[in-house]
C-alpha cells in the first residue's frame, strides 16, 4: 500500500528548527497547500467493515479504518498523498495504541512527508466496541 510518487507541489510540509523533529512519529508541525486548490474534508473513518461491523482489536480498527479513510479520499479525487491534515481520535490512549497507530500510518505514507497531525485520547467513540478513528482534509490542484 505505500506510494512512491513525487510529493504534490501544491503542498508543502515544514518542521522548523526549533521545533523537535516529529518525522519518526508520522507527522510535521505545519503543511501550506498552495492556491489555487480544492478542499476535501473526509468525516472521521472508523473500523467499521461494509456491513458496519468492529472487530475487538484496536490493530484491526487501525487498519480497518485507514483503508476506509483511503477510499473516501478516492471517491472525492485524492489518495493519501493530497492529506494535509488528519485527526486521530484514540479510546483509552497508550504508547502501545500510539505504536500500533504508528506502525500502520507509516507504512501508508511509505516515502511521502507526514501531514501535520493532532491526536485526541477520547472516553468513548460513536459506536459501542469503536477504539479509532481519523479524519483528514486533503487538497488537491483546482
């Protein structure tokens, strides 16, 4: 599943000096999408499978949930590569949800720079038995 084009030129992704490197976690601190572009705001996927159902493992969610976010950027024109920025909300948050989390999303990225990235630890999600979800908003040329 990794991609190996060249990064979109209406996106730039930067992480100032000053700030520790956040690359090995998955994300930079700040992405510029270039006008003229067009917005796509994919709502938060979750590990729903088609019938709409979870499985118990948060792995499974994880994996479950970016192939989802996958195909709702593909309906809309994008890939993985136009996200600008995600949201990650995570049930009962640890390092080893964070590792898990982390293993997946970089081995989607492959070579292409980490978007910027914030990560929520919530209570609870929407569905009963649902520990992920992401929601990104890509930009792709007008």
């Amino acid at each position: 599943m990794q991609l190996q084009s060249p990064r979109p030129p209406y996106l730039e992704f930067i992480n100032p000096p000053d700030l520790y490197d956040p690359r090995l976690n998955g994300y930079s601190h700040v992405a510029v999408a270039h006008r003229p572009a067009r917005t796509v705001f994919a709502a938060g996927q979750g590990g729903e499978d088609m019938a709409g159902g979870l499985r118990a493992d948060f792995a499974a969610q994880v994996n479950q949930a970016l192939a989802n976010l996958r195909i709702a950027l593909q309906a809309a024109g994008a890939d993985i590569p136009d996200i600008a920025k995600v949201t990650v909300l995570v049930v009962d948050h640890s390092m080893e949800r964070l590792a898990i989390f982390s293993r997946a999303w970089q081995a989607l990225l492959g070579d292409w720079p980490a978007p910027a990235c914030t990560l929520i630890p919530v209570p609870r999600l929407a569905l009963d038995g649902m520990l992920f979800e992401i929601e990104a908003i890509a930009v792709l040329p007008e």
